[in-house]
C-alpha cells in the first residue's frame, strides 16, 4: 500500500542531495503533462505534484518519494 497525500498537506522530499519541504498541489491519476515533462500515472500508481516552498518550482513525486512534514 503506497502512502495518501492530499492537497495542502506539507511535504519533504530529496532534492539535488539535499531535503526540499513544499506543498502538495495535487494527486494525478492520468498520463498528463506537469512540471515540465509528460507524466505516467494512474488510479493504482498516483503521482503528486508539489510547489516547492524555497523555488516555488512545480515537482511531481511518486509518493514513495514523499514524507509528511510533522
């Protein structure tokens, strides 16, 4: 079972080395285009797309790349 996130939860993921914390925007379950780059998802393996708080970038993360900021 893979984790849930939904909108507006806080985030941390591994960037560059480094942990980057952001905010969820939202749970993709198609193949759409976001952050830049086509993205394979679907109802049994969800993406996320986040907003990093330091960049403002948009990211989108397999939720196994995710923690929940406590």
């Amino acid at each position: 079972m893979s984790k849930e996130f939904k909108k507006g939860d806080k985030v941390t993921w591994q960037s560059h080395g480094s942990t980057a914390e952001g905010t969820v925007e939202e749970k993709i379950t198609s193949d759409t285009e976001a952050a830049g780059r086509t993205v394979r998802a679907s109802e049994d393996e969800p993406q996320y797309r986040v907003v990093s708080d330091k960049s403002g970038g948009d990211a989108v993360h397999k939720p196994d790349a995710l923690e929940k900021k406590s």
